[in-house]
C-alpha cells in the first residue's frame, strides 16, 4: 500500500528589523559570512513560522515560507532570504534542525513545493519574470537538479 503525502502550507509571519536599511543575514546562512541586503529597507523581515514550529531566520515576509512534510517524518522549510536567493531548512528525526542552507537562484514570490514522497518540485518566479524549477530526487539521498527553466 502506497501513502499519499501531502503538502501543508500556511504563512505566520513575526516582524523583524532592519538597521540603517542594511539587514545582515549571517543568522540565516548558518555557516560563512554575512552578506548584507541592499533593499531590507523595502521588505518586511520575517521569521519562517508554520503551522509545526518556529524555523527562524529572516526571510521575505510578503513571500512567507513554505513546509513540506518528508515521508520519514521530517519537515524541510523553503523561502526567499533577504538577499533574494532561495532557503532552506529542515527538521532531522530525532528533532534537531539543520542550518538554513542556500540553494541559490533569485526569488520573487512564495516558493511552492509539490511533489510525492521525497519527490519535491519547487517553484517560484524568477527576477526574470519566468518560473523557475528545482527537483529532488525520489530518494531519501536524492539530491538537487539545480535551477531550470
């Protein structure tokens, strides 16, 4: 018998602040540098907050942040940080959270995420105008196809 997984989205958002219109996101990268937004002045910072827990970082609250429910039990959480790249974060199953990582690209707009399984599709629109799509692999190790149009 086959379990349908399926995908649970709801946006929370918890203001943060921006100093002198600079936001520094080395909270979000985890490892590596800071790396400073050029327009934090123009976007409202928000923790990534969904219906399970409260996954912190700052990521674009007019974006949100998307959860997708892993068939192991895990969640994986996905949104747009303040220097525009994409963002992920996800829960290991004896309740510990990876740091955010950076799966790059340019977003704008709420990431969508589908799939089946550890089948993941993400979606968002692009800088560009265009969607843009990343896949994983069907397999609890499956990897990133890398950003495509």
């Amino acid at each position: 018998m086959k379990r349908k997984f399926t995908v649970k989205r709801k946006f929370t958002w918890k203001a943060a602040s921006a100093v002198a219109g600079l936001t520094l996101v080395g909270s979000l990268t985890g490892a590596g540098g800071a790396v400073a937004a050029s327009n934090a002045a123009d976007t409202a910072l928000a923790s990534c907050v969904t219906e399970t827990r409260n996954w912190g970082g700052n990521i674009q609250g007019q974006y949100g942040c998307t959860e997708y429910h892993l068939p192991n039990g895990a969640e994986q959480v996905f949104g747009i940080g303040t220097d525009g790249a994409i963002w992920t974060r996800w829960s290991r199953t004896n309740g510990t959270l990876s740091s955010w990582t950076s799966m790059g690209g340019q977003g704008r707009s709420t990431v969508s995420a589908e799939g089946r399984g550890w089948a993941i599709t993400l979606k968002v629109r692009g800088t560009d105008g265009n969607w843009w799509y990343n896949n994983r692999g069907g397999t609890a190790s499956g990897g990133w196809s890398g950003w495509h149009r």
